[in-house]
C-alpha cells in the first residue's frame, strides 16, 4: 500500500526516551556527612518547604538513611531546632 507513519522495521535505531540514570545516596560512603538531630542545614535538605519530610524516591536516599533521617528530623523539630510546618 504505502509509505505513510510506520512502524519499526527498517527505520533505525529509536532513542529511549525515559532513560534514568540510577541514583546513588547521597548520605552513603566515604565522605559522606553523618546524620545528626543537630546538623540543621543538612536535615533541612531533606524536608520540603511544608516542612514535611521527603520521599526516598525523590532524594535517592537509601532506606537505612532514609529511616535514620526521618528519625533526626522529629528529633530536631520536638527541640524546636527545625519547624514543624512552614509559616
């Protein structure tokens, strides 16, 4: 029949499109900083502008920090070092 839009046969190699390069902890390694209830610079990193916690999926950190970040981030917010909710 035709030319027209076709499909892949013949038509060269196609790019992927949603190619993701793998994440790498950030709080993991040699010179990685360790995680403390009074570092608030860097636990600030790690929550949004709501003042609520970021997701592992989005911060690409691993669930052993992830949990040991959470756990410093309530610490420092019932000390009143960082906000419960943003004003």
């Amino acid at each position: 029949m035709g030319g027209g839009m076709g499909g892949g046969a013949g038509g060269g190699q196609r790019k992927n499109v949603f190619f993701r390069r793998k994440k790498t902890c950030p709080l993991t390694g040699a010179h990685a900083p360790k995680i403390d209830y009074k570092d608030v610079r860097l636990l600030s990193r790690f929550i949004s502008e709501r003042g609520k916690i970021m997701p592992s999926r989005i911060t690409a950190v691993s669930a052993k920090k992830q949990r040991e970040l959470s756990q410093a981030i309530k610490r420092a917010s019932n000390l009143a070092l960082l906000p419960f909710v943003a004003q």
